[in-house]
C-alpha cells in the first residue's frame, strides 16, 4: 500500500464525516459550512483518485487521466482537519438560545429608496454597457475571451454592483420589495449577457444562507427534507451549472439546437463532469505540488498591497502584483497562451510557505468567517451587512479557484459600494437625524 491510497483513504473517510456532520448534527448553519462544501466540490476528483490531465498535440490539446499526487491529499486532508477543529470550537461555544437569534435585514423607508433608484440607474448602465459591447455579444460565433478583451472598468463595476443589489433585492425586507427583485433580476440579465455564471451563482449562494438562517431550527438535513422540491430544485440548478460550460457560447447565442446535438452524444454528459471547473483546479494543485513551484512569498507580500485603495484596479498600473498564475503557468502549463489557466488558493498558500503556512492561511481564513458572522448577528447598518453577504461567497465557495490578491481587491469593491450607500444615506437624513431611525417604526409595523 501507498502513501497514495492511504492519504486518499484518509481523505474520503474524513470528507464524509465533515459532510454527515454538518448535515445531520443540529446546529446552526454558519458560513464555515458553505467553505467545506466549496473545498469538496472543487476538488472533486479526489474521490475518484485521479483527473484529467492536458496533453498537448500538434493542434490543439487532448485529456489523459492521471493519478492525484499524495501531497494534494496531504492538503486537502489539512484543509477539513482544521475546518474540522473551527466547527467543533463554534458548536462549543454556542448557547441554546443560539437558534433564535436571527439577521436583522431590514430597509427603512430612506434606504428603500436609496435601493430602487440605484437599481433603476445600474439597469440603464448596463443597458448602454450592452449596447457599446454589441458586436461582440450579438454575433454569429460568440468568443467569450475577445469580449473579455474589450471589458473596461466600469463592467467590471457594473457586474459588481449588479450582484451586491441582487443580494439587498432578494435577502432584506424592505418596502416595494417586489419592484426591486424584478430590476434586480432584469440587472442580473446583464452577467449572463456577457456569459458570465459567476454573479448569478455567488448571489444565490448569499440568498441561500440568509434564507437558511432564518429557517434553520435543527439540522440542515431537517430543513431540506421538509422543503423536498426546494432540495430538488437546487441540485438542478448545481447540475446545469456544471454542465453549462461547454454549451455556454451557444446558450448565450440561443443556439438551442447546437446545445441538444452536444449532450445527444454518447458520453458528453458524463464528460462535461468530467471536464469541468473542479478537474481544472484539482489538476493545477496537483501540478504545482508535483513540480515544487515555489512563490518565496511573493505574491502574498504584492497581495498585501491590496490593501490599499484603488491599488490594482487597473489592469495596466504599474503597482499592479503579478497573479499567482503568472508565476505557475510558464512551469505547468508551457504551452499555453493567450488565457489565463484558473488560480488555486491552496496551492498558492503551499507555494509561498509549504504547510505551515497553509494551516495558518485556513485558519485566518475561519477566523474571518466567524468575525463576519457576528457582525451580521449585531444591529449595525445595512449595507454594512450586505457588504459582508456579498464578500462572503467570494470567502466561503469562490476562494479555491482565485488567489488571495483578487479575493482582497473583490471584497474592497463591496467595502467601496457600502460606504458609498452609508454616505448618501447620512447626506439625505443629516438635517434629520431622527429619521435614521424609521427601522424601528418599520419592524413595529411589520410584527
């Protein structure tokens, strides 16, 4: 026997009991559970032992499969152990009357208002966003990665306030709460538009766990069985997720018949699967741990510069840090050019410092998680909170596909949005400060 199949042992036997526990034990859902989930299904072909590795032709490329490096179970078995650790700590210190406590989510009339207007004025931005990317977006052949080519900042923006009023539409109790899902849903458009899944999912996934908190008595099991066709719902839709990526062209162009001859065919449903997000980001951790990249701390030092407003925000300023992706992707993946392979958050962490560094990389990253958790438990502004619902997917599930200065400069684009609402908010009820206080009113009338 192997380290191979002993750490792959290992690592299933510990990845079902994390699952089991944080479906079946009764206790709150917190965000700690979305992170595990997010670990298990990226790296997905660790139960399988093995993934689809690129082998590059002539023309073009081809898949082989290829046995997973004991030194990525190694990670992922240390990645849960010490979710694993985090969960126990927080069942410990938690108290009965834990079950009760519930987000205050709540718009006054003020902050309403503040919504709708600036979901009307993100709607007619994205509408003249789409018309000013037309010739690549309404065409015959769609090419997503020269459409990426001619995004600019304020699309980029557009997409991020798009999904941070998708999550205040859909989360937070508010006056003409129905106008502002149907803008909200019709801005959301705009991300699918440019064939992009991730603002839609991300969103749901924020919904979801604010809808989970308020309805979660018991286990997480108890709440989906008795909710069987909401359960059922939300596994076709992670199913059409994964299998939309290779028919995503087509379904932007509306080629729906394109899209029917590709899974007609023997085998692709099987291989979109298999071809899919998770075998990419389990191949680039196993690739860069067989092949010993090292970072020496390098992209965490550029990443710390994150920090810093509007710091990176431009593709081409010079204080810009190099992606983890610039560094592995000349070593592992030489042949490629012109894109970007996708990054991997544990291996950068394994790369800049070997374990150690991962286990204190996951556990700032937990500790983040339960700082976030109580903030959204306290009475503290709204947007505030929405800030933090909408970082918090980036944190919990999109984490191991990104590297750590994209997660820093995503969630200082959410920090930027709420302050920028806190500010218009204090500006209309500065010769009234009386009227900030209309929450109160508003809940006693909504009892």
């Amino acid at each position: 026997m192997t380290f191979y199949h002993i750490f792959r042992g290992i690592y299933c036997f510990l990845a079902a009991f994390v699952i089991g526990y944080s479906i079946f034990k009764k206790r709150k859902f917190d965000i700690l559970v979305i992170y595990v989930f997010s670990s298990i299904v990226y790296f997905f072909p660790a139960f399988i032992g093995e993934f689809q590795s690129f082998v590059f032709l002539e023309k073009g490329y081809t898949y082989k499969p290829q046995e997973i490096y004991y030194k990525s179970y190694l990670v992922l078995i240390i990645n849960l152990m010490v979710c694993l650790v985090w969960m126990f700590m927080s069942d410990c210190r938690r108290h009965k009357n834990t079950y009760k406590k519930t987000m205050d989510l709540y718009l006054n009339d003020y902050e309403s208002i503040i919504v709708v207007i600036s979901e009307i004025v993100i709607l007619c931005l994205n509408f003249i966003l789409c018309y000013r990317l037309r010739n690549y977006i309404f065409v015959e052949k769609f090419d997503k990665t020269k459409l990426m080519e001619h995004m600019t900042l304020f699309d980029t923006l557009a997409l991020n306030m798009t999904y941070y009023f998708f999550i205040i539409s859909f989360s937070c109790k508010m006056r003409w709460k129905k106008v502002s899902m149907v803008i909200a849903l019709l801005c959301i458009s705009y991300s699918l538009a440019l064939a992009k899944r991730s603002e839609l999912v991300l969103g749901i996934i924020a919904v979801a766990y604010v809808w989970v908190t308020r309805n979660s008595e018991s286990s997480l099991w108890e709440l989906l069985w008795k909710r069987k066709y909401l359960l059922l719902t939300g596994l076709v839709f992670f199913c059409a997720v994964f299998l939309s990526k290779p028919v995503l062209n087509a379904a932007v162009q509306g080629d729906w018949k394109q899209i029917f001859m590709y899974f007609k065919r023997d085998g692709k449903l099987i291989e979109s699967f298999i071809y899919s997000e998770s075998n990419v980001i389990t191949s680039n951790l196993n690739e860069i741990l067989r092949l010993n990249v090292t970072a020496d701390g390098d992209t965490y030092r550029f990443a710390s510069l994150g920090f810093i407003p509007f710091i990176g925000t431009l593709s081409d300023s010079v204080l810009v840090p190099s992606d983890f992706y610039e560094l592995y992707q000349p070593i592992v993946y030489p042949k490629i050019s012109g894109w970007g392979a996708a990054n991997c958050f544990l291996a950068e962490a394994v790369s800049n410092g070997g374990i150690l560094t991962l286990i204190c990389m996951v556990h700032l990253l937990c500790c983040t998680f339960v700082i976030m958790e109580k903030i959204l438990y306290k009475n503290m502004n709204v947007f505030i909170k929405t800030g933090i619902l909408a970082a918090m997917p980036h944190l919990a599930f999109y984490i191991h596909r990104n590297t750590l200065f994209y997660i820093i400069r995503t969630v200082r684009i959410f920090a930027y949005i709420s302050f920028f609402l806190i500010v218009i908010h204090i500006l209309l009820t500065h010769k009234h400060p009386d009227r900030r206080n209309l929450k109160k009113i508003f809940l006693q009338e909504n009892m």
